[in-house]
C-alpha cells in the first residue's frame, strides 16, 4: 500500500502512531480508497483474493463513493474481494434502514461486482441463546478467508474501534457488547431518538481487529480531535480501544485538519520544536494560544509571567520575538481585553461620550452602521436562548433589528408524554364537539392505551407546534416579537426517522431566500459542531451553501458571522473574538427564557452524560469562562457569551466543517 503520511508536516515525537493529516476528509478518503484499490488491483495480478475489514458510520461514506467510482470509471472489479464488516447493531433486521447491512448495500455492495457470498456483515437477528455461536463462527470465517489484508476503522467518541467500548480487553474477541450512553446518544440522531436507539451490538473484539495486516482508522471533524489525541498520544488504554493500535507495526491514522487540531503539533506547536521548522510563524493567533496556555498552565495572570516562565515551558523564541516577558504580557493581555464588549452590535452614535473604548471586536466594513439588521440562527428552537440568550436581549435593547430563525422544528425531542399534556389542554380548552376537538380526543385515548403516539406526520406536526410555542415564549422575554421570528422547519430533519439525514437544495434555498430577504448585518449562527445529532452542523453547511449563491449580493461583502458553541462545548480561550459579558440579572433573565422549553426538562434525562438541565449547562458554562477571564487577570464578571469572527467570504472556505 502506498505511503499515506502528509508530506509537510513531520510526526512529532508525541505521537505514538504514524498519523496521516490531508487537507479535507474528501482528498483523504480518496487517498484511502485508492490504497484500498491499489491492494485489491495487486491481488488480482497474483490470483488471490483481497480480504478487507470494513466499517460503516459517516466517516467512510466518501471512502466508498470513491470505490465506486472506481469501479465505474476505472475498471476496478471487486470479483476477488472477500468483506468483513466490523459490526451490526442487535435486534435490527437486516432490512432496517439503519442496519448495518443495508448501508453497506446502499454505500458499496449494490454498486460493485462482489460476489454476494464473499460479503459478510456479522448477524444481528439471532436469539440470545445462538448469538456465541455466531461470533465464533465469524471468526472462523475470517481465519479461512486468510486473514484481513486491510482493516479500515473510524472512531466514535468514545474511542471504540468497532463497538469495542471503554472497557474492551486488548483480548476481546467478536462478541456481543452494550453500547456505551455516549455512542448511543450520538447514534439517536439516525434512530428518532435515543429511546429507538439499539442498546447491543456485535462487534469484532479489540484482538480480531489487530490481527488484521494492515489498519487504517480515518477520522474527521472538529468533534473527534480530542479523542483522536488521546488514542494517539496517550497511553494505550481498555479506555480507549482505538489506543491499541499503537501496538501495531502496520496502522496508520488519516485525520482531516479538524480531527488533527488537538494534536500537540496544531495545538500546542512549539512542544513539538522550532516554529520556523514546522512551516509556522508566531503571528497573532499562535501568540495569543501560547501566552494563554502559560497562563493557564502557571496559574498566573498575564500580567504576572516573567522571563523564567517563558523560557522554562518551551517559549524561549517567543520571548525573544517580543524582546521580554513584559512585552509579550503585554501584547497578549490586550489582546484578550479587546476581545470583550458590552455592546455586541457596536455602539451607538447617541449615547457615545467622549473617551468611550471603541468596539473592537467588530471589523466588517458595517461595523459603523447604527442600528444593525441582525440575523439569530438557531438550529433547534432553544439553541438560541441557550447559547446566546444575554447577547440577543443586550441587542434587542440597543436596538438593533434582530430577527430569529430556527432552522429545525426540533419535532424529534418532544416526547410523547409532553405532546399529551398539551392535547389534553387543548381538548379540555377547545369548544366541544369540533372536527379538531375530535382528533384530539382520539390522540389522547391512543396515548392513554397505548402509552405512546402513532408516530404519523400529524404528531410530528404537532410537537413542531408545541415547540414553535415555546420558542416564541422564549424570544418575547428576550424583547424579539413573533412577528420577527421565522420557523424554517428545513425539510433535511423531518426525513431523519426513516433514513440518514441528507441536505438537499431545498435546504439551502430557504435559507438563502431568508438571508436575501433580511440583508443582515451581523449573522448569529451555531458553530456548535459536538451536538449529539449532528444537526447544528448540518445546519452550519446549510448557511454555507446558502451565502455562497448569496455571494453576488451586495449586503453579502458588508455582512459579518459570529459563531457560537452550545450546550455542549465551550470555544478555547484562544479561539475567541468576542466576549458578552452578562450582569447576574441577565443571567436569570436569560434562564427565564430557557425554561419557556419546557419540553426539553425531560430530554435532559435522556441526553446530558451529567443529566444536567440545558440552563444549568449554560450558567455552569459562563459561569466558567467568566472565571477563566477572570483568571488570565481581566475583570471579573458574572458570566461571558463567547463568540468566533468570520466574514463571510471567510466562512465560506474555512468554515470549521
Ligand atoms: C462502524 C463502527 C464504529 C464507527 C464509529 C464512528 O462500523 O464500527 O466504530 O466507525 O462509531 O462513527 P461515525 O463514522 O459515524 O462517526
């Protein structure tokens, strides 16, 4: 197989494992399949067959478009090729839109010339009582084949390769395993929720998998670097089964930047040896990083490193970029200071004085204009309030024409029981003996003898409802009235019961007509890329797509984007161009908002790996930051909103995909 290690930057030294990292997912995924291939095409001038170990999931999609293609267009047969799929998820027929089998006949199998009895996926129908049986005999399989030439993996969040959970021995064998809460919330997406979500699955053990004679793991996305990191730089660990690749002479991982950008070579560069030497330079950003992560690390405030702390964690060319400590603290202290503000959509002109900081933050060729049109989006109806609640009431009192739009009707996260609370005061509410009234009652009695609702198109209209009700409850305590909110209830989400999610044009052309209609200013979106159903970055590609034929406008070039992260994560410190600060009065009006969604209560049970409630997560979250500023030796606040700069032309080609 062909070499598949980036050329430009060198492996450092605290990485345990060869690590390819390519540019996109796409030119990697091509650069695996064509490995792939070049073994396949190998083995067919020997006569023999090529064995390939073979994973499902997002990750390999672009992988098997490639083979495909191939295999059209350059002739390449799959007739000596024998698969093993890694996995299947218990209990789910093979026709099942989310089995295993079935994406493997919709990504590759359908699509090739492969024997249909050289294709194995392991079996997830059998009863308890035969499922040993099976998983010896899978392996048995796999020993007469000859062995796995080529194994591919992705990661899962937490670190399983196959389904091998923390946990998993470095001995396990094919078996069936549970899967951890983590791997099934992110899962649920697929599944309409968690509580469709399998709880089993077969999965080829940790031993299985390493017997293979080649393995490559490929991992995209800003969501898998920090466990990329530690399978790559940490210990091998049962509590991270993709570690134990570190113990194989033949595996390799492919990253995409995203996934590469917690590696100590992105993040934390000069660990890994002189800047000049990597291809980098000490420009605005990787000082900031470095004069923060000092800070951090000594626990000191900016202002109070010296020489000694600079030049005893590594930072000795820093220092002598700037001359001393002092000058560096000094660059890097204001650097931070400017980076906060009261006033998020710029200042206004009539309440200026004489001596008032200019807002800094703000950089758009608008960032004079006074009152802005601003543009919330919000992938699900609480995104809003959740991550930026303070921000959006501070704008709405200066102000500024804010506009929401919430991009998913969120149907999916409204259970059953909280959809009957509503119809039975709607039923009990409503004048007796209407057509409505009628359905109503008939829903009512459904979920009194049954315990759940059909799940129909009419129930996923009405939780939308229910959801639109709360959303607008929420926004009118931020000041924003309904008649400036705009529910878009993009088509992508609605499909995502029945089978995985995929945007169409329709997506992006809602959007654009939106953004064409609002000329905003200032666009508010969610970079919020960890959320459990992969929706916010769904709806992160939607925008794109959408401002990229937005790009001829005129209001496009005038236009600035601030990303927020959500519930789920919070931006580094280094990564952060503005910073809200809220008074403790608007951190209670902002969880006022949060519990207009009052739905959501229950998803925090279901969700959270803490089960805390979503407004707890927030207040803990800026809460935190606050005292991280705090920390670094800048005023203390009650609690920050973080936000990332992009222009648009900025965003459309380095949007953090
Ligand atoms: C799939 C498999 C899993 C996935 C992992 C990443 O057959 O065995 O280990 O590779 O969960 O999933 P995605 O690619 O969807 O992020």
């Amino acid at each position: 197989m062909s070499a598949l290690v980036e050329p430009t930057l060198a492996p450092t030294r605290f990485e345990r494992v060869p690590v390819g990292v390519f540019a996109s997912s796409l030119e990697a995924s091509q650069a695996v399949a064509r490995a792939a291939a070049e073994l396949i095409r190998a083995r067919q001038r020997e006569g023999r067959a090529a064995v390939l170990g073979l994973a499902t999931g997002s990750t390999p999609v672009s992988f098997y478009a490639e083979l495909v293609r191939m295999h059209r267009e350059e002739r390449l047969s799959f007739a000596n090729v024998i698969t093993f799929n890694l996995d299947e998820y218990q209990d789910l027929p093979p026709r099942h839109p989310q089995s295993y089998h079935h994406y493997m006949r919709i990504h590759l199998l359908d699509h090739v010339d492969i024997p249909a009895a050289n294709a194995h996926v392991p079996d997830g129908t059998l009863p308890r009582a035969a499922v040993d049986a099976h998983c010896r005999d899978y392996e048995e399989m796999i020993r007469a084949a000859g062995g796995i030439d080529f194994q591919l993996l992705g990661i899962g969040r937490t670190g399983h390769i196959g389904f091998n959970e923390p946990g998993s021995p470095r001995r396990s064998r094919t078996r069936l395993v549970t899967l951890d809460r983590l791997t099934r919330r992110d899962a649920s997406g697929d599944f309409g929720g968690e509580e469709h979500t399998p709880r089993c699955a077969i999965t080829m053990g940790v031993r299985s998998i390493l017997e293979a004679r080649r393995i490559v793991l490929m991992a995209w996305g800003q969501h898998k670097a920090g466990v990329v990191r530690s399978a790559i730089e940490g210990e091998p660990t049962t509590q991270i089964s993709a570690s134990f690749l570190q113990e194989h002479d033949q595996a390799q991982f492919v990253l995409d930047q995203a996934a590469a950008g917690a590696l100590t070579r992105y993040r934390t560069p000069w660990l890994a040896g002189a800047l000049e030497d990597q291809g980098r330079s000490w420009d605005e950003r990787m000082t900031r990083r470095a004069i923060l992560w000092l800070s951090q690390k000594t626990r000191k405030p900016i202002l109070k490193l010296t020489d000694d702390d600079y030049n005893e964690s590594g930072l000795q060319d820093l220092l002598q970029v700037f001359g001393s400590a002092y000058e560096a603290n000094l660059a890097g202290f204001y650097e931070m200071q400017h980076t906060i503000t009261g006033w998020p959509g710029g200042r206004d002109p009539a309440r200026t004085r004489p001596g008032d900081a200019p807002v800094r933050p703000l950089r758009a060729p608008s960032a004079g204009v006074f009152p802005k049109r601003v543009l919330v989006l919000s992938p699900h109806p609480d995104d809003d309030v959740i991550s930026m609640g303070g921000t959006l009431c501070r704008l709405v009192e200066h102000g500024h024409a804010v506009d929401i739009a919430y991009q998913v009707s969120g149907a999916n996260a409204v259970s059953d029981q909280s959809l009957w609370r509503a119809l039975l005061f709607a039923r009990d509410a409503g004048p007796a003996g209407a057509e409505s009234t009628r359905h109503l009652r008939d829903l009512c009695s459904a979920y009194e003898a049954n315990g759940v609702l059909p799940a129909d198109a009419d129930v996923t209209r009405l939780k939308s409802l229910v959801r639109r009700h709360e959303a607008t409850a929420a926004a009118h305590i931020c000041g924003v009235p309904p008649g400036r909110l705009h529910f878009l209830g993009l088509p992508f989400y609605e499909a995502a019961t029945t089978q995985r999610r995929q945007l169409t044009d329709c997506d992006r052309e809602i959007m654009r007509q939106l953004l064409s209609a609002l000329r905003p200013h200032l666009i508010f979106a969610a970079g919020d890329l960890d959320d459990p159903h992969g929706t916010h970055r769904l709806c992160l590609h939607v925008l794109r797509g959408a401002l990229a034929s937005c790009a001829p406008e005129s209001w496009f070039r005038e236009t600035e984007l601030w990303l927020y992260r959500g519930a789920w994560a919070e931006w580094e410190l280094d990564e952060i161009d503005l910073a809200v600060p809220l008074s403790p009065q608007e951190v209670l009006r902002r969880r006022r908002a949060i519990f207009q969604h009052e739905t959501q209560k229950d998803q925090a049970l279901f969700l959270g790996d803490d089960r805390r409630e979503f407004w707890q997560r927030t207040e803990d979250r800026g809460r935190r930051l606050a005292e991280a500023y705090n920390g670094l030796g800048l005023a203390e606040y009650e609690a920050i909103e973080s936000f990332k700069r992009y222009s648009a032309e900025e965003f459309l080609h380095h949007a953090p995909l």
